[in-house]
C-alpha cells in the first residue's frame, strides 16, 4: 500500500452499545499526515462479538468534517458469500478516491484516500454498524475523529505580466503550498530582490492555501525567476520581461497617429468625389402631358469647303450654297 501516513501513539476508544447493551468499541488515531498526490490511510478498528458470524453484516461508514452530521465519503457493507467467503459492496464512494484498508472480518475498518490533495485537510469520523437478522444494530461512531494533515512542495499554479499603463507593468506569481510558502524574485542578473520590498509585496490568494507575489515595476529586460520555498522544498518558474523603449513607443505613437489621419484625408477625399458626382447627374422627367416635337422650325447645317449656313424656316428646310 502507497502512500505516507503517520502512526500518532495516541488512540481513542470511544465505547458504544445497541438497544440490548452489548458493548462495543472503536479506536482512531486523533491525527494523520500525509503528502500531496500520495495515498493516506486513516486508521480505524473496532471491537464486536459478531464479527466472524457469517449471518452477520458490516457497515463501514466515513463521513468528514462534522460528528454525525458530516457528509458520507465512503459506505461499504461486508456481507457472506457462498462457502463460507465475504464480499465488500461498495454503497458510496465520492468520487472514486476511497477505499478500505482492512478487513471488516478482522475487525479493521480503516480507509485508504488516494492521491491526497491540500483540500483534504479536515476531521473525519469513523462508524461501524453491526447488523444479524433477528437482533438489534450495534453501531458507534467516533466523537472527536481523526485529524488529516496533507502537505507538499508548493506549485506555482500561473506567472504572468500585467500591464499597469503604457510604461508601467508587473509580474504577478500565484502560489499553491502548505505549509504556506515564501516567494522570492531573481532579476535577469541573478541579483536576488529584497523579499516584502516597496517593489516585491505577497498578498493572500484567491484559494484557501494560495498566495500571490507580485513584482513591480521591472527595470531589467530579460528572464524572470519566481521561486517558491517551504519546509517540504522549492519551485521556480521563469518568464521573459522584454524592456519597454519610451523614445520607440513615442515614435510609434506618432506614426500610428500619422498614418490615421491619412486614412481619414484619403477617405474624405472619396466621400467629397461621391457627392459631387451624385451631384452633378441630370435626370430627364417626362413633363404629363408627353414629348411633342416643336415642328414650328426647322434649322439644317450645311457644310462644304467655303462655308457653313444655316437656316431655319417655319416649313420645309432649305439647303444654301455658295
């Protein structure tokens, strides 16, 4: 069995009874550690008469947080088979991570969580039922449970740079660890920055074992290095901050500024050529009563190589020539 768990010398029995008095008990250790991405066993045994009688049923039961109350994690009864062989059936099991680390039959009704992360830190609680036909329940659950302690090397869960404005910026360190780790900054020059500078400040996270540590305002182009300790150990990650040119920003600005206004010249030169040729267009509308030719006169235009004459007459056209 993997993982990393803690035996505490200190073991509670808590006693407990059906309706007919038949005593019974249960011992837990009042706390366990473990480590991120290990499996934790919680230890848990407990005491009965009935336990190797075939007829008999036994329910383990973990719930976390409250006594009693507490959500179920894991639900599993230990039943007869056929020739004198026992089966678990699992009921619940919340999200697949749990298990059973003993034997029902040898009184063991310990759990195995798989793959311990940091939002497993709280209490849990142990109940044992003992159930045979034709006789009461016997059940107990421990009072003041077992307290798990999962911790690890921190994880820089994002390392980022945030613009502040045009010239100003920071880069911002979000950190995963418990214990709660400490954050320090290397520049590109190796130099290590003052830990809770003006500069360097580290506040709480977002996440219940999350810090943020931020760098302000980086003079330096080149390679950042977030590094995060804690008793378990150190992570660094690293990101490029290239340096920001005032003098080429403000070129740029101006020649960003230029080259809009010349798209607006451009485009207010086409709109003026749109309207003035809009402008310009004759449109020809028929008058109600219609179109009648004018035959009141008559001009025709003569052309030969001496000279041109022209005439118009109220009847019939007349050429002349000279």
């Amino acid at each position: 069995m993997g993982g990393l768990w803690m035996l505490v010398p200190l073991l509670l029995s808590v006693p407990g009874s059906g309706s007919n008095g038949v005593p019974m008990t249960v011992k837990v250790q009042s706390r366990v550690r473990g480590r991120v991405g290990s499996s934790v066993v919680l230890p848990c045994t407990f005491n009965s008469s009935y336990s190797h009688y075939t007829t008999v049923e036994i329910t383990v039961i973990w719930k976390m947080e409250e006594f009693f109350k507490g959500p179920v994690l894991f639900n599993s009864t230990n039943r007869a088979k056929a020739h004198e062989q026992f089966e678990n059936v699992v009921n619940t099991n919340v999200n697949g991570r749990y298990g059973l680390a003993g034997d029902p039959r040898e009184k063991d009704a310990s759990l195995e969580l798989k793959d311990a992360a940091l939002g497993d830190n709280s209490q849990y609680f142990c109940r044992v039922e003992v159930k045979r036909p034709g006789l009461p329940t016997f059940m107990i659950e421990t009072k003041l449970g077992t307290t798990l302690e999962v911790t690890g090397l921190p994880a820089i869960l994002n390392l980022s740079i945030q613009a502040v404005n045009a010239t100003q910026f920071t880069i911002v360190c979000l950190v995963e660890g418990e214990p709660s780790p400490t954050i320090m900054w290397i520049d590109p020059k190796n130099n290590r920055l003052t830990v809770n500078g003006s500069n360097t400040t580290v506040t709480r996270g977002p996440g219940k074992y999350q810090i943020v540590g931020e760098l302000h305002d980086p003079k330096l182009g080149g390679n950042y290095t977030c590094v995060a300790t804690n008793d378990q150990g150190s992570v660094t990650h690293t990101i490029y901050f290239a340096v920001v040119d005032e003098d080429g920003l403000l070129l740029k600005l101006i020649i960003s500024i230029l080259a809009g206004s010349l798209v607006l010249v451009i485009l207010i030169v086409i709109a003026l050529a749109i309207w003035r040729r809009k402008r310009g267009t004759a449109k020809f509308t028929p008058q109600s009563t219609g179109y009648k030719q004018d035959s009141s006169k008559y001009c025709k235009v003569n052309l030969d190589q001496q000279q041109s004459v022209v005439i118009c007459t109220a009847a019939k056209p007349m050429e002349v020539n000279n």
